[in-house]
C-alpha cells in the first residue's frame, strides 16, 4: 500500500463531520492559515536560510517574520527567539542550558510538583549529578502560594523552573507575583516558565514580568507538531545542548525547519490576536459544562474555580477514567484520562493536590478549542451519562 493510501483510510473509518474533539491540551488540528503557510515554504521558500542566493534569503525572511510575529505575541525581541522541534526540547534547553552557564552560582533548584516530565525528567537528572532540590506542592485548596517561592529561594539558588498554567488541571500558577518575589530575594536566580498550555491563550507580555527564560509550543496552538520556541531574555546565558552548524545563534543547531516555523508564525499570528474572543466562547463552554456536570451525582470536578476556562478535569465515581475514555471513544468522542503524556500513569498532579488514588484512577480531562460549541458540550453530556449507566450497571 502506497503511503497516501495508508493515510486516506483515516478518513474512511471514520465519520468526522460528527467527531467531537475534547482534547485541545493534547493536541490541536492544524489550522488553515498554519497549512497553507507551511505549503508554501515547502513548495515556493523551499531554500535552506544558510545558503548565500535568493533562495535562501526568501527562506531566511520566512523564519525571521515567523519569529517578528511570536516576539510581537510575547512582548519581547526577535532575537530573543529561538526555534526547537518543541516545548520538551525548548525545556530541555532551558533547564540544562541555564544550569551549565551559572553553574557557579549556586546547587538549588527550585520547582513544583506538578511540572510536566519534559521539566520534571530534566530537573530529576540534575538531581541524581547532586542538585539540591525543593519541589512546591500546591495548598489544599489546589492554589500555589508565591510566598512559598520567595521563602525556598536563597542566595544558593540558581533556577527556578514552573509552569504557567497545568495540563491535567488547568490550574494557574501566579508567575508575575513568584516572578517580582523571587527576583527580589535574589536577583542572580534565572527564572523559567513553561507556558505551552497559556501561550495565545491568556494574555500575558514578557516586557512586564522579570522571566528569564519561556517555552512555548505550536501544535498546542493549531500549528504542526515538532515546532516550539525557547525566549531567552537579552543578557541571560543560556549553553547549547546540540552542536553543529551554529544557526540560531548558536543555540540551535540544525537547519531551521522552514515550513513548521512557517506554520507556527501563521497560528500565532492568528491566535494571539483573538484571545478575548476565544477566552469568551471558552467562559460559555466552561459554565455550560459545569452546570450540566453538576446535576450528575457521580461527578466531582477536580479543576479550581478559577482554573482556566479551557481546561476541565473531573472524576466519575466508579468508573476508571480508560474505561470511561474508551465508551466516549465509541461514540467518536476524544478526550483525556488526566494528561496525555502521562499514557495511563497515575497522575501526580491530582496526587499534589491531595485527592484521593479512587478520583485519581477516574479523572477525566475535556480540553476545549476554538471550532467547539455548546451543541457538542450537551452531546458529551448525554453520552457521558448513558456511559455512567451503562458501565455502573456492567460492574
Ligand atoms: N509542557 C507542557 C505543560 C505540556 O502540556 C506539553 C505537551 N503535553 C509540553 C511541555 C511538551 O510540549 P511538546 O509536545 O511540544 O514537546
């Protein structure tokens, strides 16, 4: 079978006009404008952005509007940007590479015990090679406490690594205030935050708030997979983790993958200038969704109140979140048990926050995107429900 056969069954087996797609925080379709912009830097800029001729200077302009587009978003410079194959790669960077250059200045790193692995594996490496480590747990009401920051950070301290907003939870971490209170502490300490899941998202300029370091990713944002971005503040060091040609100043080496920076330029162009729009459908989905869910005895909702709108995360009592996910799956309906990433492991962070292993084991999480509606939100209900019925009654 020829490769485009095998991809065309996709569409046969299944009927997508009547798909309900829950799971935005996993993952996002691609969005036209990000289709047609990485179309034409495969087939017209296809230049590689080193070489000398015209070519390769129409390939070279691509990136650099790309990369003028996702300044413009976060409210710092061009040059701050460097492009990686994703967020997992732009926080390897981070933590690693900001560790090598101030080695000097300290053995503590602070984060939190709910980062993604793509921070959490890299800060746990650092601790088997002799990092001290101190891991902020959110308080019982789910909250993170930017007190709790300042008092971990001290003259010994050289990271501190967070995210913006959780994955599993939608939960917000209030960074501008850990930002001012641990630069205040200690102004030598690099700060670092991943902002995959609030990126085009929640507003939110780096001109304005002391970070250091920042992750972004594109297919969180209707770009391709296999693009991210590293914001490396102007002054702060950060070493290589890949050697090679030198492009992106060095920091980066590998030959820009045009058409997915491309890509990515086109959906945050697209995306950061439609938050309060899109923030608005997601508040309607979100109330919406929690209404219906509370006339349902069986659900609990995990996810705080003042969560973000995007995100739910909610157990249904007795019945194992594969379970659950499978019977919605039958009825073309995708969503998530706790992360994606975390593939059936239990997840550490409804354990952070201190719920019980039997809301853990049942916890499902409903991402919204921008082309969903409050029609598919009743739908998901109702089969939810008949799901609750029907998987109690097999038990
Ligand atoms: N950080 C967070 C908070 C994420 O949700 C993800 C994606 N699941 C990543 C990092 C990794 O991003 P990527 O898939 O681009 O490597």
């Amino acid at each position: 079978m020829m490769y485009n056969e095998y991809i065309n069954l996709f569409w046969l087996e299944r009927d997508i006009m009547n798909e309900i797609y829950f799971d935005n925080a996993a993952t996002t379709q691609v969005c036209d404008e990000a289709v047609q912009a990485a179309i034409q830097a495969m087939t017209a800029t296809y230049g590689n952005p080193s070489s000398l001729h015209r070519m390769g200077l129409d390939a070279e302009n691509t990136v650099n509007r790309a990369r003028k587009i996702l300044a413009g978003a976060l409210g710092c410079q061009p040059g701050e940007l460097t492009f990686t194959s994703g967020a997992t790669e732009s926080n390897n960077l981070a933590v690693f590479g900001a560790v090598k250059a101030y080695r000097r200045s300290g053995n503590k790193i602070v984060t939190t015990s709910v980062e993604h692995p793509s921070v959490a594996g890299p800060v746990a490496e650092l601790e088997q090679q002799g990092f001290e480590v101190v891991r902020i747990s959110p308080d019982a009401t789910g909250h993170f406490q930017a007190q709790d920051f300042e008092d971990a950070v001290d003259e010994n301290t050289l990271l501190v690594t967070l995210m913006h907003v959780n994955n599993e939870t939608g939960m917000k971490l209030p960074i501008e205030q850990i930002a001012q209170r641990v630069k205040r502490k200690n102004p030598g300490v690099i700060l670092h935050v991943d902002a995959v899941q609030s990126f085009c998202k929640i507003s939110f300029k780096l001109s304005k708030t002391p970070v250091d370091l920042m992750s972004v990713s594109g297919h969180k944002i209707y770009a391709p997979k296999g693009i991210g971005a590293l914001f490396v503040r102007k002054g702060v060091r950060v070493l290589p983790q890949v050697f090679g040609g030198g492009q992106e100043r060095g920091l980066r080496s590998g030959t820009e993958s045009v058409p997915l920076i491309a890509a990515f330029g086109a959906s945050v162009d697209k995306f950061s200038t439609n938050i309060s729009k899109n923030r608005l459908l997601y508040v309607r989905l979100n109330e919406h969704l929690r209404e219906l869910l509370s006339e349902i005895p069986d659900v609990t909702v995990n996810s705080p109140e003042d969560g973000v709108e995007y995100i739910l995360n909610f157990s249904v009592a007795g019945i194992r979140s594969e379970i659950m996910l499978h019977f919605l799956e039958s009825r073309g309906i995708y969503v998530s048990s706790g992360s994606a990433c975390s593939k059936g492991a239990r997840s550490g962070v409804l354990g952070a926050m201190g719920l019980p292993a039997e809301r853990i084991d049942t916890a499902i999480r409903v991402s919204f995107g921008y082309t969903n509606t409050d029609r598919q939100v009743r739908q998901f209900v109702q089969v939810l429900q008949e799901g609750i019925n029907t998987l109690v009654k097999q038990k």
